[in-house]
C-alpha cells in the first residue's frame, strides 16, 4: 500500500455512533439488554479477560466449551442478522445456568477483544487479575430483568 491509500481507508471508516442509535438497530430477541453505563463495565472486563486469554469467542467457540461444561458469563451482540446465527444460545445458557446479556453492537464487541473484524458472541471466564470487575459483572447481569 502507498501513502495515498492508507489516507483514504483512514477516511473511509464510519463516525462513532451514540448509543441510543445502536439501540435502535438491535434484532427483537436481544433481551436482556445491558445499559450503557454496564456496557462500559462489561468491555472493561473484557479487555482484561482477552489480556489472561480467558474468554471463547464466536457462536460454535462458545457453544461447544458450554456444553463442555466451562463456566463464566455470556455477553451476546445484538445487531446480528440474520438472527437464527445465535438465537439458540439464549436457551444453552439458561439450561446450564449461565448469566448473558446482549450488547447493541457486534463492532464494539469485536473491538473490546481487540479485533478489527466483528464479534457476536463471547464466554468470560473467571479470572484472578479481573476478580472484582469480574464479579461485578456477573452482580449486574443477575439483575437485569429476565427475557419475555
């Protein structure tokens, strides 16, 4: 790549969107649905858990490690489509009693792992160095209302 085409990708990447306009964009299964304030929380803990490589990442990932019977908490993007991609997940969790909650956007997902592509779905485990933030999230999770 030249000089020239680095500056045009540059130009090329979308403006940040607000939150209430990611809201607006989220499928109608996304419930229950972390506010924003939790959401910040929720990248926090993930940044540190992809930092201890304790997390799974992507629909068949996280999945097969709970059926395998792996523990921790479940955050979901809710801006996929179409939604038969991860609509099951929901139901996986409940069964083995894991906590998970959506989030509005796959991008912001895919980043809080440090990715450039998206992410829809990731497994937290516990780990040491994030114990509190960790518990924390798990607190918050719990009180969410449950899905309709």
């Amino acid at each position: 790549m030249t000089k020239t085409d680095l500056d045009k990708t540059n130009e090329d990447e979308e403006p940040a969107v607000d939150y209430d306009t990611l809201v607006s964009r989220i499928s109608p299964i996304a419930n229950p649905l972390a506010s924003r304030k939790m959401c910040k929380k929720l990248f926090k803990t993930i940044k540190k858990a992809h930092k201890e490589k304790n997390l799974r990442r992507g629909v068949v990932d996280v999945q097969k490690y709970i059926r395998k019977g792996e523990t921790g908490f479940v955050v979901l993007a809710g801006d996929v489509t179409p939604i038969e991609v991860y609509c099951h997940l929901p139901g996986v969790c409940e069964e083995k009693n894991i906590p998970y909650c959506y989030i509005p956007s796959k991008k912001d997902l895919g980043a809080a792992v440090g990715s450039k592509k998206t992410c829809v779905s990731l497994l937290i485990k516990e780990g040491a160095e994030y114990k509190e933030n960790y518990d924390e999230c798990i607190d918050l999770i719990k009180s969410l209302p449950p899905p309709i």
